[in-house]
C-alpha cells in the first residue's frame, strides 16, 4: 500500500511483529460499515460515480459475507483488517477500489471503526450485566425473609437479611451499568474525517458520515481525534470495576460454600470435584472469577501505559489498545453469563443462616438502642451493653440469657422488658428505615428492581 517510497519488501519478521490481523479481524464487519458510509459521502461530494459507489458497496457487502462465512484469506503483509479489506476490494473490483482511501486515513479508520464496535460492546454487556441483576433480585427476593449475620472486619457484627445482601451486589451492578451508558456518550463520536491527523483538503461531509453510522455528531478537533484512547481506558475500567465486584460476590460464596460457614450450596452443574479428595465440591467459577479480576486490571494499566507517553498523535504503539479492549470484553462477558446460570442455581442453607444470626451477641447494638429509649446517653449505654457482654462472656452465659438481676446490677435502666431486643424477627422487623433490611424493605427494593429490569 505504500510501496512507493520504498526498494526493499518489509522484513518478515518485522511483519511477524508489526501484524495485528490476527486480532483486530473482529473488527471487520465495522471497518466494511465505516467504508461504506465514507464511500457515500465521496459520492455526494462527486468524487465517485453512482456505478463506482454500488461497486465499492456490493464489493465491500461481498467480501463481508465471505468472512462470515470464515471464506477470507487474511494476510499478515498486509498487516490489518483494514489494509486486508481494501485490496481484497481492488482485487474483486478494480478500480473502483483504488478510490475508497481518498481522504481517509488508517488513523480516521481504526479509531471509526473501534469506537463502533465499542459502542455495540457496551450494549452487549449491559444487557449482561441486566440479566445478572435479574437474577440476582429474583433471589432476593426468594430469600427475603431468611436472616443472616452482616459482618464487618468478617466478624458477626448485625442481622440482616440474604436479600438485603444480594440486593447490594445488584445496586454495585446498576452503578456499573450507569458507567457504560456514560462512557457511551464519549465513545459515540465520529472521527472519520480527521485524516491521518490534519483532516483532508477534499472536504466530505463530516455530519452526513456520523448520521449514516449513528454517532451523536463528528470530533471536533483531527488531532485528539486521532490521539485519543480515553473511550477505551473508560471502558476498560467500567469492567475492571465490574470484575472488583463480581470477585467481592465471588468472595463471599467461597466463604457461604465452604463447611464452616455452610450458608450456601451452588449446584454440581457449577462446581467440579477433586481428581484426589473424593468428597471435594469446589466453587470453580467463583475461584476463577476472583482470578480473572487481575487480568482486567491487568489491561487497564497496559492501555494506560500504551498511551501515556505518546507525543500527539497517531503513534503506532496504539495499535496496542486492541488486544487489552477484546480481552476485557470477552472475559467479563463469559464471566457475566457464568455468574448469572450459577446464581440462579444457587440455594441457601436458611437453617445454617439462621443458626449463625441466632448469635444474641448480634443485637448487642438494640440492647444499647434499648437502653437510649430509656433515655440513656449513646455513650453510655454502649458502655453498659459493654459490661453485660463481658459478664456474659465470662460466665459463658449467652448474652439474652443474662437474669434480670444481673443486668440491674449493671445498670437500673435495663428493665425486665430488655431481653425483649432478642427476638431475631422483631429485630429485623424493626429495621424499616430506608436503605435498612427488614423483609418488608427487601420486598419493596425487589419490587422496584423488577420494576426498573424489566
Ligand atoms: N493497525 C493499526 C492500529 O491498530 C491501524 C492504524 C495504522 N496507522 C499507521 N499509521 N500505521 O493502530
């Protein structure tokens, strides 16, 4: 393609080492959309006939059914998917084919063609990431009612219930649904048109290509146009931050499965045993899970270390922003939809849940809360709840089992009405105000999700 200037072939391993056919392919059926479109604007500025256009059309719509059909030959010296396209088009339609590069150039054409098929991803994982919020709420509200210990520091520190805590995972997914949405705004731009960094002296209509391919309207400026990476880096941390979630979730079923905290069961569909300990149920996919996390992490830092010390504005080190792109997509992709089918199947253990929030060290807290409707100042009565567990700790007497006796000795505030705090389900019933889990809560949050997911 650019074989004027030079006597000598490119060395092959410099075509070894330069290629990025072997990736960037999936871009194909963009790169095809994205010609297409600057074709027809070369039309209406008289640069094509009418019968030149239909040929670049039919050829580049041919040569796309082909490589669905897996029928292309790529080519590694001709190093792209867009260099690979275009003189697979001369070869199919002469010289027609010759004129598809006018006032373009690669640097317009792959930052075009990536920002589509950014935009499709996006949409893509939303819906993933929908379907897992889905899944997740219909859970929730399975179990709105089952208690649980809320840990902090992973020590039991209050009730609440298995649909409050799954219903926290859905609000981490819908910030991160929001995230996408947002970063589409600056994905969905059109660069075609900036050139290879200084527009063209052939003026085609910018707002015309951008309408026909569905972006909001053309960059403003060639050179950020062709520089800029900034739509992938946001993406790439939308799903770093996707993955930060899903390993925190990944976390807590590895713990819920495991036989002491026993709050869980994932189905044998979704665990896999040992080639060794024949009693072995492994949660696998939460493991992996956790582990694919640093891979996304992993890709944010490569694309934001690609770009860093790039002097404006094409540099060909940017041709590194595509594999770390496919990798973040596939990944959270597979894992969106493994998480999904396995969530779906899970069960939990509502009598191991209940055993653990039976703990009546759990409402020490109301005790205290108690003590402050009797009028004693927070402080205080934390203190005084303080005493009554160390009593109850040292005469390994459970904490609502304390005699009234006891307490008074402590504090004549507690009354014989105190030990009343310890009813698990009054105490969840109590915790009505908003963002709290009582069930009641929980079935309201549940309606409102479904209301919103469907
Ligand atoms: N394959 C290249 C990339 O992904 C396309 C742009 C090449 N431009 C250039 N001036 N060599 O970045």
């Amino acid at each position: 393609m650019w074989k004027g200037r030079f006597s000598q072939q490119t060395a092959d391993l410099v075509q070894q080492f330069g290629e990025s056919i072997s990736y960037d392919w999936r871009l194909y059926k963009h790169d095809v959309r994205g010609s297409i479109a600057h074709a027809r604007a070369q039309l209406n500025a008289g640069l094509l006939t009418a019968d030149e256009f239909a040929q670049i059309e039919a050829g580049l719509r041919s040569i796309e059914a082909d490589i669905d059909a897996g029928n292309m030959e790529w080519s590694i010296a001709l190093e792209d998917v867009h260099m690979n396209i275009e003189s697979e088009l001369t070869k199919r339609i002469g010289a027609a084919g010759g004129k598809l590069h006018t006032a373009r150039s690669r640097n317009d054409q792959v930052a075009t063609d990536t920002r589509l098929y950014c935009r499709e991803m996006i949409d893509v994982t939303i819906d993933l990431i929908r379907d897992l919020q889905r899944v997740l709420v219909t859970k929730a509200e399975q179990y709105a009612e089952s208690v649980v210990p809320g840990y902090t520091h992973l020590q039991r520190g209050q009730p609440v219930t298995i649909g409050h805590h799954l219903l926290a995972y859905v609000e981490m997914l819908d910030r991160d649904a929001d995230r996408l949405t947002d970063a589409r705004k600056r994905v969905n731009i059109s660069p075609l048109g900036s050139g290879a960094l200084a527009g063209s002296t052939i003026n085609l209509d910018r707002h015309a290509i951008a309408a026909e391919l569905e972006f909001d309207r053309p960059t403003t400026n060639s050179m950020d146009a062709i520089a800029d990476r900034d739509y992938i880096a946001e993406i790439l941390f939308a799903l770093a931050l996707v993955g930060t979630h899903l390993s925190r979730f990944s976390e807590d079923l590895i713990l819920w499965t495991s036989a002491e905290f026993g709050f869980a069961t994932l189905s044998d569909a979704h665990t896999t045993g040992s080639s060794l300990m024949p009693q072995k149920k492994n949660p696998d996919v939460a493991e992996i899970t956790r582990g694919k996390t640093g891979r996304l992490y992993g890709n944010l830092v490569a694309l934001l270390t690609a770009v860093k010390g790039l002097p404006l504005t094409y540099n060909r080190d940017l041709q590194e922003d595509k594999e770390p792109l496919f990798d973040s997509i596939d990944t959270i992709s597979l894992t969106l939809r493994v998480n999904t089918e396995m969530i779906a199947a899970m069960e939990i253990n509502e009598e191991r849940t209940l055993a653990a929030a039976s703990d009546p060290m759990l409402l020490a807290t109301d005790l205290a809360d108690y003590l402050v409707k009797q009028g004693v100042p927070f402080r205080s009565a934390h203190e005084l709840v303080g005493t009554a567990v160390a009593l109850s700790v040292e005469t390994n007497t459970p904490l609502d089992k304390l005699s009234d006796e006891q307490l008074q000795n402590i504090s004549e505030s507690y009354g014989p009405d105190a030990r009343e705090v310890f009813d698990l389900k009054r105490a969840l019933a109590a915790r009505t105000n908003p963002g709290a889990p009582s069930p009641q809560n929980v079935r309201s949050e549940c309606q409102r999700w479904s209301d919103k997911l469907s």
